[in-house]
C-alpha cells in the first residue's frame, strides 16, 4: 500500500513540474511578445485553487482538479468577443512567427529543463557501474561475438562509455543504425580487442521492454552469488534440504553463476522436480527440490521460499562502482549533450516504431509511469532526477508532433495560414481538431493496453 501511495505522489509531482514547465514556457514567451494571456492553469477541470495576479492583465492562475496536463488560455477572436482596444493582443492577430515561437516555447522550456535536470545530476554527482560484462549466456549473441565474462566496454560504436547507463544508450543507438552493435572490450587479461554484435533483423525483438541484454545472451555485473542467506521453513527450499550458507552450484544440466539466473531457473519451472548441487562446507551434495507453484500478476510461477541478501563484499563495490561527476562549468556542456544523445534516441524510436523495426510495447501509459516514478523517488534525488529529464524530453517530442491538438499540429495550422495568405477556413480547423482527437483516443486506448498486459502478464 505504501508503495501505491508513494509512486501515486511521484507521478503527480512529476507530472506537476513537467506540465507547469511547458505551460510556463508558452506563457513567458506569449507575454513577451505582446500576448494577452486570460488564465494559466496546471491540470484540467475544476479550479482547486485560484487566484488572480496583481498585473495590468490580472491573469488567472489555476491549479485543477484533474492533474493530466494543462493550459495557457489566450484572448482570441476565434473563441469569444474581443473589445476594439485589445484587438490586436488577440492569438489570432498576432504575427504568424510570434505564434510560432509560442508554440515552441513548451516543448522547448522542457529540453531546456531537462538540460537543467542533468547538469544538476553532474554537478552533484551520478553514481553508477562500470560496463564490466557479468555473465554470458552459451550459443548466445553475445557469446558467439566473442565477449566474455570480465570483459569491461570501453566503447560502443566508438563512443566511451563511463557506465553501463552510457553503454544501454549506446547499445540502442547502434542497434537503430545497422543493426551492427561495435564495441571495443578489455578482458580481464588487460588486453583490447574489438566485437561486434551482428543483431540485423531483431531489432523490434531486442527493444522490447528489458530485453536488450537477455536478447544479447549477456549480464551486466556486477553478478550476485547465488548463496542463500535465509529459507523459509516449511516451503520448497526447506523441504528439499538446502541451508543458509549453501551456494547453488547447478540445477539439472544448467551451471548456476547469478542469484538472478538461479531466481530465474525457478520461476520457470513451477511444480518441477529438479537436482540441484549446492556446495556446503566446502562439499557438494545433491538434492531433489520440488518447485511450488504461485500466482503471481495472474501468472503461475515458480518458488522456493529461499532468499539472498542483496549486498556485494566490499572489494567489488570498489572494483565496480563509477561516478560521474563536473565541476558547474563542465557539467553545461554534458548536460547538453546528454540532451541531445536522448533527445535523438526517442525520435529514432518513434520513427521506427512506425515502420514496424522497434517494439511498440516500449510506449508507456501513465501506471507504467506511475511506477517508474514511484521507484525512482525511491532510489534517490539523482534518479528521481535523470526520470524527469527523460519524460521531459519525450513530453517535448510528443508535442512537437504534427497532431492538431498538439503544439506540432498548430504550428502546422500556423504555416499554412503563413503561405496561403489567410486563416484556415473553420471547416479545416474542425475536422483538423477532430483528427487530432481521434489519433489521442487510439494512442491513449494503445498505452492502456500496453499497461494493463504488462501487469496482467499477457
């Protein structure tokens, strides 16, 4: 329940800062350029909150009942009566480029806030891992390209990468490209030596949600051993005999090296009775364990009631751990092209997701958010952060799309009455709105689904 609650506060908050960022953008620039501005609202619906500026315009402020977006509400001919003196502050007698740069103004107030949002994470520091290669699956990708366990990833596509957060986007950004993944890799040998991934006709399979890196056949480390710290008694573990302490050598033919493939082996095996070795006391014994069978996400899986610690010794934190950190000065000039690297990355995906190269499944509706938000609060102001720059950055994109009910479509609206010389009639506005409308409809319909058959498992 507190979990519930937690991701529930998160997303509203960030939903909060995001829209109140775009709106301001193209409430700034509107009143700059000569706009008048009626009423500034955060959420849709029914004013919570209300309240009137002290300016000459007395804008209204609105906070709403519905936190879902928002609005800047502009004096326009097009919508009510507009006394003779304020004619001209009116939307649709403004030059065509002012409403132009209006209309820029929200998605770009959200890069420049995601800009913002990393140059803070640099400045104050962004704890990560080093891209060092946990375990590689046999007659994988990955394994038949040559990479190892222990080799560490110094580049990808000739980009250095400082982290397995660099090497991700990397990853994807190569995959996207060719479908040629180039990477220069140093072993545990000290040696450097160049791999190449050849992923060409997976794409759509491989950007599915957390499958780039099970797809490749590779784990990033650093790997958990698979050592039991507590069992439940009474449950499968239990039962079977397997104690604290024992380290999960093999289970069948398969040879256990991660607490995660370990946890992995039995969820997929739900009512099976396998033969695990576990070494103990320095002996290895063998041990028939019957797998329980669970509901879970209205999925049967498999379960032990034996459990493990997640902390690594010392010695590997060290090994592992990486920070990237500037001083202010040199943290404006990553924060901009951490930017544009993302920026760059979500239009290469949408561009061929439309083409049917990439998962579709990566669009997220606002539970998926909702939860990402949620474990990101979680885990600390640096990747509360990195989720806001990263959802600004796609509200920016989403946006800037040519949908009549988004800032792309009237800036579409707004060309074409630049080069035809007159206003759109209103027949081509209605039906424009209406089309825009309907693209929503499916688009929210298709996130929902996305969501509700990742909770439901289907």
């Amino acid at each position: 329940m507190m979990d519930l609650v937690q991701s529930v506060l998160a997303f509203v908050v960030a939903i909060g800062v995001l829209v109140a960022v775009h709106e301001f953008g193209h409430f700034w620039v509107a009143r700059r350029l000569g706009f008048k501005v009626l009423r500034f609202s955060i959420g849709f619906g029914r004013p919570l909150l209300r309240w009137h500026g002290k300016d000459a315009d007395r804008v209204e402020y609105w906070i709403s009942a519905i936190p879902l977006g928002g609005y800047v509400k502009m004096l326009d001919e097009r919508e009510a009566p507009v006394p003779a003196a304020e004619v001209h502050r009116a939307f649709n007698r403004r030059p065509v480029p002012h409403r132009i740069l209006v209309l820029l103004a929200g998605p770009g107030f959200n890069f420049l806030f995601a800009i913002a949002a990393f140059w803070l994470m640099f400045v104050t520091g962004v704890p990560g891992l080093k891209p060092i290669v946990g375990d590689v699956a046999e007659g994988s990708i990955a394994a038949k390209a040559g990479l190892m366990p222990d080799d560490e990833i110094e580049t990808v596509g000739g980009r250095a990468t400082a982290t397995w957060e660099h090497a991700t986007l990397a990853f994807l950004d190569e995959l996207l490209a060719d479908g040629r993944i180039d990477l220069t890799v140093r072993g545990a040998d000290g040696r450097t030596r160049l791999v190449e991934l050849d992923v060409r006709g997976r794409e759509a399979e491989l950007t599915e949600p957390a499958a780039l890196f099970t797809g490749l056949g590779l784990r990033p480390g650093p790997l958990l051993p698979p050592i039991v710290s507590d069992v439940t008694p009474g449950q499968a573990a239990d039962r079977a005999g397997i104690r604290a302490g024992d380290r999960v050598v093999q289970a069948d033919d398969v040879e256990i090296r991660a607490w995660d493939q370990w946890v992995e082996f039995v969820r997929e095996r739900p009512g099976e009775t396998v033969q695990i070795t576990v070494e103990r006391d320095g002996k290895r014994l063998t041990l028939p364990l019957t797998i329980d069978s669970v509901e879970e996400d209205g999925q049967t899986i498999g379960r032990i009631g034996a459990w493990r610690v997640n902390q690594f010794p010392p010695e590997v934190v060290e090994r592992y751990a990486a920070e990237q950190r500037y001083d202010p000065i040199e943290a404006l000039p990553n924060a901009v092209v951490r930017t544009w690297e993302m920026s760059a990355l979500t239009v290469r995906m949408l561009g061929r997701m439309v083409i049917g190269d990439v998962s579709v499944k990566n669009i997220s509706g606002p539970i998926t958010i909702a939860e990402y938000a949620g474990d990101s609060a979680a885990a600390g102001i640096a990747a509360f952060l990195s989720f806001l720059a990263v959802v600004s950055l796609s509200l920016g994109i989403i946006n800037l799309l040519p949908v009549p009910v988004l800032d792309g479509g009237q800036i579409v609206y707004q060309v074409a009455e630049w080069l035809k010389g007159s206003p759109l009639s209103e027949r081509a506005m209605v039906l424009g709105q209406q089309v825009g409308v309907l693209l929503l409809i499916v688009l929210m319909t298709f996130v929902f689904y996305n969501d509700l058959s990742r909770i439901f498992g289907s």
